[in-house]
C-alpha cells in the first residue's frame, strides 16, 4: 500500500489568501507523511522566530512577525506520538477580546494522515493551523499540537489593551544554529566569526607598526607577569595579576564610610565608654540590660512604659491630681450619694451591702405574708408573745385524736357486750349481736378445730370425708350422686349422652344420641385418607417436568421459542406478553429494518427484557444488519433505543475502512453548536432564529432620545444615596448598596494548617475589616501553605480548616462587641482530622454571655442517634413498650422474637415458608430447634402441623378434596401428548414441546457445516479440524430467514454465525464476531503490520536526537599561516596588541547526539 494516495480533484487556495502555512499536509504534492517526522525528538517545540504579541487598537490584539529585517514567523508543535510541523505565520492577525476577562492565545496545528485541510482543499473547514483564543479563571489547559502565544488579562471597563495586559513569560521560545558574521567590531556573544572577518583581523593587526621594548618613556613590547609582589618596571601586569589583586581588594573594606558584609567583630568596649569607639553587640546588650535592670517583659521598652502611662508627659501631675479626688482605703469618708455594686442574695462576708440589697433581703424574709402579718410585733402578737410557742401547740395536739374517716366511723359505734363491729363498705361500719356458738369458733386456733366442733368430720375422698375443692373448683376425683342433682348443669359431663345443641358433621346432623353415616366415610368410622382419592386435584409430591415444577393444581407453560407471528415493536413501557425466548417476525411492523426475525428474552420473575432484531437481506447471500435493545428491571422503564451491532461486513457511518476516522472540528453543514452561545444576552444554538430586546426587526433601531456621547445627565440622580450626573466615576460602598463588604483578595490565615485560637481569628478578621460592616464575608486562601486551623480544644465540635474555607461575620456594623462568625469548610483539608463540608457558627455578645461554637448538621456531616437521643439503624434496646398505628415490618429471615423464662419463641419467614420457631430450654435468644410447630406455605398458604395436633374442639368441615398423601391423579392428563396421572415422573422432549433442547441435540455430526437449515432448533456438537465445537440452530423454518445458527469454539477460540434466506438454505459462509480475544488482522480493517510499520520508519536509536557546539579550544594566529580543523567552528576571536601570531582563535566542536552518543561533525 502506498503511503499517500494523492488526489488531484481538490482546489487549493492562493498562497496570498494564507496568514498560517503549516509545512506538510496530505494532498499537497511529492510529499509524504514522513516528512512530518522529520525533526520529532530532535528539536524542541517551541517559537523560533516572529508571532509576537502586541496591542492592536481598541480592544484587539495583533500577533505579528515583522521584527526588523524578519518578516515572517517560525513555530514548530508536536502533533500526536510522532509528527512534528512547523508554521509559518506569513501576514499579522487581529484577534478582538472582550473586558473583564482571561484570556490563553494558543497556536494550534493539525495533521492527520489521509485528512483534507484548508490548506490543500478550499471545500474542507479543518484548518492546518489556527489562532485559538481561551478565557479562563485559575488556570488554562493545551491540548494536542498547541502552544500558547501568551495571555491577556483585561481588566473590566477598559476600552483599549495595552502591553501591560500581555505576559508571555509562560511561552516556549527557541533558538536554533549560530549565525555567522563578518563584522570585526561586533561585541554580540551568539555569533560566529566567518573566515573573511578573521582575515580581516588578521590584516588589520599586520598593517600595524613593529613594536618595540617598552619603558617607561616608550610604547612597546613588554613582557607579561603574573607575580602580585613584583616591583620591576620593565614587566606588564596580567588580568590575572590585577584580578588576584582586585579579589584581595574586594575583601578589604575602605577606610572611609565602609560597608562590611558577614559578621563584622570589634573589641568589648568597657560599661560607661562614651566616645567614638565602636560598640559591638555585647556592649548594647549589657546598656540595655542595666537600663532595664530587672523589669517585667511587658515594660521592658521605653514604647511600652510611654504606652502604660498614656502617653501623658505630665503623667505624675495627672495622677496625683486623679488622687487627690479618691477616697483612702482605710475609714474613708464618703460624700455625695455613694453607690457599690449590690451583692447576690445569701452573700455572707464583708461585702458593702447596698440599699437595694437590704431592701431585697427584707423582701425575701416578708416574702408574700399578708400584711397584718408582715412585721415582727404583728407576728409576736398573733403567737400571743409566747416565747415557746411550738412546745405549747405540741402538747395541746398530743391529746388529739388523728383526723382520719376510719376512725371516725369506729367512733360514732355504741358499744356494749356481745356486739361485733363490721365493715359495710369503704369507711362506714356496723355492728351486730356475737352469740356463744360465734364466740365459740372465733376460741378456736385451728381449721380442723372447727370443723371437729361443727361436726364435719375430717377431710378425705373417700368413706364419711369431705372431697376438697381445687383452686379450679374441681374434685380432684370423680364424685357420685345417689339421690341426683337438682338444677341446670352446663359444660361437659364424661357420660353425657346427648348435646344440648345438635351440630352438623359432613353436612349430617348429629346430637350425640345414635349414630351417624358420612357421605364418603366407612361406617366403621376409620376412614383411610392416604393414597389416592377419586376427587384428588393436586399431588402430595410435585414432580418436574422439563424443570418445571407441577403438582397438578394448576396448569403450566413449557418455555418454547415457537414463532408468535408478526408482533407489532413492542414501545413506551410495554412489556412482552409471555416469559422466557419468544420469535417474532418483522413485517413492517416498526423493527429497524422493514423485514426480519426478533428474538424476544424475558425473565421468570424479572421484569428486564432484551430483543436481538435480525434483519433480511433485499439480496440473496448478502449480509443484513443486526440491531438489539432492553429495558430495565422495572415496571416503568422505557425501551432503549435500537443499536446496530456492527460486524466485519458492516460499515460504520462516518468511519473511514481504516476506523481511525477523527469527527472532531466543525461540520460545513452543521445546524446547531455543540454549546449554546449567548448574543445580547439571548440564548443562541444555531437551531432557530432569535429575537435581541430592544432591537426591531429590520435590525435599523431607532437611537433618539438620549444620544449615545451624552456625558452628563440633564438632572443629577442619586444612585443608593450617592449623587451621581455622569461627569465623573463614583464609588459605592457595600453599605451604600446593602451588599455585604469583603477583602480584597483571598484570606490568608496562618501556615500549613497550624492551629490559631478564636482570639486570633478574632484580631485577623477586625485586622481585614470584617466589623466595619453588618455583613462581610471572606474567601480564605485555597493553598493549604496559607491557611491555618482551629483546633478542637477551641471550639469543643470538631477542627475547623480554613483552606478554601468561606467566613461570614455579622454585626451591627460599628463594634466587633456583639457578633457572630460563620465558618463554611471546604470540601477536602490536608488537616487530620478535621471536618470537611461542615459549618460552624461563633456568637459572641459579651464575656458574660458564654459566648462558644456550635456546629450545625447537614447532609454531609449528620447527627449520630446518640445527638438527637434516637436509636442507632444498627439497632438498640427501647426501654418501654411500643404500639404502632401502622405496620411493623422486618426485613430479616427472623422476625417477631419473644425471649421470656428458658424459652425463645419467633416467627421466620425463609422465603418460601413462614414458621413458627423455638428454641432449646435456657437459650430464648438463640436459634432455633428441630422443633417446627406451625409451617405456612407462602405461595398457596397451605399449614403443616410438625408436632401433632390436639383438637379439643373438634372438626368442622368435609373431608372431601385433595388428600396431603395422594400419589395419582383420578384421571391421567397429557402433557404436550404425554400421558401424565401423577404416579411418576415423566420426561418431555424439545419436539414435544416445539422447544430449544437445552443439552446435546442428536448425535456429533461431520463438521461445522452439516446441520441443515431446516433441523430441529437445538444445541449439536459438530467435528473441526481434530476437536469439537458447539453450534447453537434456532430454526423457525418461516419467513425470509428462517433459520439461524452461532458456532462457538472451545477456550474462546471465536464466536461465528450464518443465516439461511427463504428455502435455499446457509448460502453465505460463517461471519466471525470481533471480540478482545478474538481481534481483527491489519489487513482485515486495511491496516499497516508492525513489522510493514517498522520498515517504513526508521528507530529513534538510529536519529539524531540533538545537536550542540562541545567545549572550546583555543588556536593561536600565525602570520601566513591558515589554519583549519575539521568539525569545528570559530567561535570567537581575540585581538592582542600589535605583534603578529599571539592573536588567540577560539573554536568548538560542531556535535550530534544518536542514541546518547555524542559524535562530531566531520568535514565533507
């Protein structure tokens, strides 16, 4: 395959008409792609001359490459992992900004093997190279190809950029070789001499004079000396001579006015010198130690002692004057009206009591007395002044009965002999005449006394005793009645012989009198229910059949994938009418082709399902697509929309045969922008035309009124109380426009999240203004170098991190006295420990109103059950009862569990059946025993007792129906043909039922192509080429494709399929699935192999990566003498007096580096 296919049918745009030419595109002619790979990993990316940033009138900036004698500019940009193109910029481009915004001016080229650009082809709108403008907040991003000219930063409400606003620090610029000059004057460092300027100099020093030995009342020649102590006359110093000198110079400070450097030393100077001599640290430090001779720290400096006197020069005369109007201490003697604080109630020292604490004090003794009795005298003479008041009213209530209604009924009795009191009811009593005998039994200390004196004998259950009662008023045993019982006798007599009421048995009527037959039952009443009844309608045991579970209670459906016909595409929310594999046909009947066969997957008890649409070719063994789609598992979910499952016979749209097609960049025939624009505040996408407020619809609006140069205002106004005519700027104040205030920038609040009190919080935010305003809010700095924390020993709910953290102060906009502080943290900290999205509030109104911090809940930091007194999810003991008006729902196997004395009793539903559960003596909250009482089958509600029944009651009802051991049906039934009555299990096959068989159809076959189209649907094994592989055949043997097989091969050893058309049969052969075992040859997608790819390009290890000049030597200048060494270049030159072949050359080595070897140049 060749490397570029040119095309001849483009039409390429005048050279003229190009500001950008990128170097290499495709289509441009006797090029290749290879030429853009000329340079990657040799030289650098980067500016190497022109495209550089200027102000360009107003609001634009101009990018141009005229500098000088250069008219045109130099770039190159890595593109992708191996192209590299280099841009010219041939003419200046204008960009226009807006104010108020970022800017990134990026450089952008492209090239894409096989792609048409501008450059080649005037109908594509691809650019190979570009201007790009970016704005941006923080930061800005380069892609692919890119490099950034520079950035603008225009500030708001400017009218014009000027060089300020562009900084091109953060641009890559690059130089390349040495230029070569042919000046002998020029002092530039980052020029080579050429050979004519080196034998310019060299003619120019021969034109001049023979030197001479030089003296000192001559020029000449003199010889040089090194030496730093010679004294000779006849010898010249050489720059090294006169450096080492300059460097010991360097090192000696002058005489006069010196500037010493490192840490100078000087001798002590003894306490009290007062002269010139110099005084080193030592010497201030003991002055100033004696002058503060032992003062506290906070006094230690004269700034602090003129701070605590107040700055008052006259501080004593202040004071003693202050003095002079003070009471003394001791016995002071006060005028006027004096006033103290008043002391709490109960205080008990030597405390000034004020008037309001006495008058207070006797306001607590009076208290709310009446006032007959609010004084002492009327207290005294209302006791009858006695002294001893309590003893006198104690004795006198010693003689007192008790106030009670008990006693006071007792007492209202008229006794006398033989009379018995008694109770009547609550506190009331009477009395009655206690005769001998009474009197007699009450002399009796025992039960057995009594009954002896009354002549009951003794107690027994047999001869002459008397039978006991139980505490059930029962006889422990049976009792006999010769003379009978008088009266009604209701309950259960163990020899009744007729009911009181008659019941009903099996419909018959029964008093307990004679016997009665049941319909169905022997007479001799032992009727045996095992077996089978002749009305049995559901087996004891269900069996299986094909998997699917029949107890003869109801019918049930074999899953088959029998055609259901031309279905109609099923949309919305509708669901498939049947579960498990259905076929549908498609017959214009809205699948994605007119014609074809859908296979249809629905779950058992999942409501998700899948459709696989297999279309039908127009043309007979042509390829026909293959579309799927689903809908989740519930019950509103809406189908997806079709997706075509694309094959190696398929085409992707707008991909090219290769697949590496790139759809990025802007469609000639787009109608709607990827991201909506805003023009004049309205939304614009490019789908439909837009309406600007304020401009009619000819776009001609009228401008009377006010004209647009008015410069000021016919009648001032005041904008939130601020005059304003609009001759001049005015500023408003957030207090003028009730906003809150803020910083300027962001909040710096200490380093690296060290911790800072709330007083340090405190004294940073009054320093930033925060209490100038009733509301101001901070952003504080986001880099967690610049940022500080407060701890939790501050605040008591947890550690705040201030990095990127938002502070909000409120107060009365005058006083930091009364405010409060809310901290809103950011979303990740560099703190440990410290809470993230949370917020805290600080409110302080005084010292004496315990001002502290809270934090408040949200959804990111929520409240434990132990904050609010709730119990945890996880579960926790309620110490009282619990009713509930609505349901109790447990969504564990266990539910309902009572634990009370050794036992446990629970409820447990395992999904299928509900129990009733308990547990072994001694372990009420363990699991459950082998002891299963109660079964509830879930899914027909049928109850098994487990451990016996006792029916004290009976039973009603007929016996009729379903015995719980019938084995057989009363009649056999067919399923799918098959005779079925219960007694045994019975097995249906695929062809019985027209179902897919889920094991091995038949037996193996020959090959892979011997299952015909028309066999029975099913799974066979199929010889290839010495192993097995399995092909799956759905046959529905109607419509255009009636047949469809998949072959799958061993240990992902490939997935194929073919598809039969009509009655002819598979006439195409199998079509392999790509998959990421199973990926495409190059030459199956027309793409290079590695080793076609590694023969066209050479390896990085054979190129050269670099090139640089090596270190220099130096060659001295012989008179007629020319020089040359091979692979060097001059580099500089060096002109020493006037005497031939001491002029010095310099040169270095012209290198390239391959594989990280450095080689030089050779000479051709």
């Amino acid at each position: 395959m060749n490397d570029v296919t040119v095309v001849t049918s483009v039409t390429y745009p005048s050279p003229e008409s190009l500001a950008l030419v990128a170097d290499v595109q495709y289509h441009e002619p006797y090029l290749s792609a290879a030429l853009n790979r000329k340079f990657r990993g040799i030289v650098d990316p980067g500016f190497y001359a022109g495209f550089l940033p200027k102000p360009g009138g107003g609001m634009n900036l101009l990018i141009t490459s005229v500098d000088g004698d250069k008219t045109a500019g130099a770039a190159s940009v890595d593109i992708g992992e191996f192209y590299q193109v280099t841009i010219q910029q041939r003419t200046d481009i204008s960009l226009a900004l807006s104010a108020g915004k970022k800017y990134a001016i990026v450089l952008k080229g492209r090239y894409l093997l096989g792609e048409d650009t501008y450059q080649v082809n005037t109908a594509s709108h691809i650019h190979a190279a570009e201007f790009v403008t970016r704005t941006y907040t923080d930061s800005y991003q380069l892609g692919d190809g890119e490099l950034l000219v520079c950035t603008v930063n225009i500030p708001a409400g400017v009218s014009a950029i000027t060089q300020e606003m562009i900084d091109t620090s953060e641009r890559i610029n690059r130089t390349i070789g040495i230029d070569i000059s042919d000046s002998v004057t020029s002092t530039r460092s980052d020029v080579a001499a050429s050979s004519l300027a080196v034998k310019k100099a060299y003619d120019l020093a021969k034109s001049k004079y023979t030197a001479q030995d030089a003296s000192t009342t001559q020029k000449g020649l003199v010889q040089l000396s090194s030496e730093t102590n010679s004294d000779s006359e006849t010898m010249a110093a050489t720059p090294k001579a006169v450096k080492s000198v300059k460097d010991l110079a360097d090192t000696k400070a002058p005489i006069e006015s010196p500037s010493l450097t490192g840490t100078p030393t000087a001798p002590t100077a003894a306490q009290g010198t007062n002269s010139t001599q110099i005084a080193n640290t030592a010497f201030v430090k003991a002055a100033i130690t004696a002058l503060i001779n032992g003062a506290p720290g906070t006094l230690d400096t004269l700034k602090e002692i003129a701070a605590a006197i107040n700055n008052d020069p006259n501080f004593s005369t202040t004071i003693n004057n202050a003095l002079a109007l003070k009471a003394p201490l001791a016995s002071p003697a006060l005028t006027g009206v004096p006033t103290a604080p008043t002391a709490a109630q109960g205080t008990n020292n030597t405390q000034i009591a004020t008037t309001a604490y006495v008058r207070a004090a006797i306001s607590a003794l009076v208290g709310s007395s009446p006032e007959a009795l609010d004084t002492l005298n009327e207290l005294a003479a209302a006791l009858g002044n006695d002294p001893n008041f309590a003893t006198t009213m104690t004795n006198a209530l010693a003689g007192k009965q008790p106030l009670d209604a008990t006693l006071t009924a007792l007492a209202g009795l008229a006794t006398g002999a033989n009379k018995l009191p008694y109770f009547t009811g609550t506190d009331t009593v009477s009395q009655t005449d206690l005769t001998s005998v009474g009197r007699d039994i009450l002399a009796k200390t025992s039960v057995l006394a009594v009954i002896q004196y009354l002549g009951l004998r003794e107690l027994g259950t047999s001869g002459e005793k008397i039978p006991l009662l139980s505490t059930a008023n029962t006889w422990s045993a049976r009792q006999t009645f010769n003379g009978g019982i008088t009266g009604a006798l209701t309950g259960n007599a163990d020899t009744a012989t007729k009911l009181k009421t008659a019941r009903t048995i099996g419909g018959v009527v029964f008093d307990g009198s004679a016997n009665i037959n049941l319909p169905g039952v022997n007479t001799t009443g032992n009727q045996n229910t095992t077996g089978n009844a002749a009305t049995a309608t559901k087996l004891a045991t269900a069996r299986n059949i094909n998997g699917v579970k029949f107890d003869g209670s109801a019918d049930i459906s074999i899953p088959t994938i029998t055609s259901r016909g031309r279905v109609t595409a099923l949309t919305g929310t509708t669901q498939g009418a049947a579960t498990g594999l259905q076929m549908y046909e498609a017959y214009n009947n809205g699948y994605p082709s007119a014609y074809g066969n859908v296979l249809h997957l629905k779950g058992a008890t999942a409501v998700g399902e899948g459709e696989l649409f297999i279309g039908w070719s127009g043309t007979s063994g042509a390829h026909a697509p293959v579309h799927v789609r689903s809908r989740r598992d519930t019950d509103t979910a809406s189908w997806s929309e079709w997706a075509q499952v694309y094959t190696s016979k398929d085409s992707i749209p707008g991909v090219n045969t290769t697949g590496n097609q790139n759809t990025t960049g802007n469609a000639a025939s787009a109608t709607k922008l990827q991201t909506a624009r805003t023009i004049g505040g309205v939304s614009f996408n490019g789908t439909a035309n837009i309406d600007l407020p304020g401009v009619n619809k000819t776009g001609n609006q009228s401008t009377t009124g006010n004209a647009a140069t008015a410069t000021k205002l016919q009648t001032a106004r005041t904008i939130n109380g601020v005059s304003f005519d609009g001759t001049a700027n005015i500023s408003l104040s957030p207090a003028n426009i009730g906003c809150p205030a803020s910083p300027t920038g962001w909040l710096e609040t200490g380093d690296n999240g060290a911790s800072i009190t709330t007083e340090q919080l405190v004294t940073l935010l009054r320093d930033n203004g925060a209490f100038n305003a009733k509301v101001w809010i901070a952003r504080c700095a986001w880099a967690y170098a610049n940022s500080a924390s407060i701890p939790d020993s501050e605040t008591g709910c947890g550690i705040i991190p201030l990095a990127g953290a938002v502070i909000e102060v409120f107060n009365n906009g005058s006083s930091s006295n009364n405010y409060t502080i809310r901290i809103t943290t950011a979303t990740t900290t560099s703190v440990s420990g410290a809470l993230t999205n949370a917020e805290f509030v600080y409110v302080f109104n005084g010292t004496s109103y315990s001002p502290g911090w809270r934090r408040a809940y949200n959804t990111k930091n929520k409240p434990t059950a132990a904050d609010v007194g709730a119990l945890p999810l996880s579960g926790g003991a309620l110490t009282g009862g619990l009713t509930a008006a609505g349901e109790i729902i447990s969504k564990s196997a266990n539910g309902l569990r009572i634990a009370y004395g050794n036992y446990g009793f629970f409820i447990r539903n395992d999904g299928s059946s509900t129990y009733f559960m308990l547990t072994n003596s001694g372990n009420s909250l363990g699991t459950y025993n082998s002891l299963r009482p109660l079964i509830i089958n879930n899914a027909n509600g049928a109850v098994s007792i487990g451990n016996g029944l006792n029916v004290t009651g009976g039973i009603n009802g007929s016996l009729n129906g379903n015995a719980s051991t019938a084995t057989k049906l009363q009649t056999a039934r067919k399923i799918s043909s098959v005779a079925f009555d219960g007694s045994s299990d019975i097995t249906l096959k695929a062809s019985h039922v027209g179902a897919f068989a889920l094991g091995q159809t038949g037996s193996r076959v020959a090959n892979d192509k011997a299952v015909g189209w028309n066999w029975n649907s099913g799974v066979y094994d199929a010889d290839i080429s010495g192993a097995s592989t399995l092909i799956l055949h759905f046959n529905m043997n109607a419509g255009s494709c009636p047949a469809v097989q998949f072959r799958v091969n061993y240990k992902n050893g490939g997935i194929y399929y073919r598809s039969a058309r009509d009655g002819y049969g598979f006439e195409a052969d199998w079509s392999e699935f790509y998959t990421t075992t199973r990926k495409p040859s190059a030459s199956d997608v027309g793409a290079y192999t590695k080793s076609e790819s590694d023969s066209r390009y050479a390896l990085k290890t054979a190129c050269v990566t670099s090139v640089r000049l090596g270190a220099y030597k130096t060659h001295t200048m012989q008179k007629g003498t020319m020089f040359e060494t091979a692979g060097y270049v001059i580099t500089g030159l060096g002109i020493i007096g006037e005497v031939d072949g001491d002029d010095p050359a310099r040169l270095r080595p012209l290198q390239y580096c391959i594989n990280g070897t450095w080689y030089t140049a050779a000479t051709a």
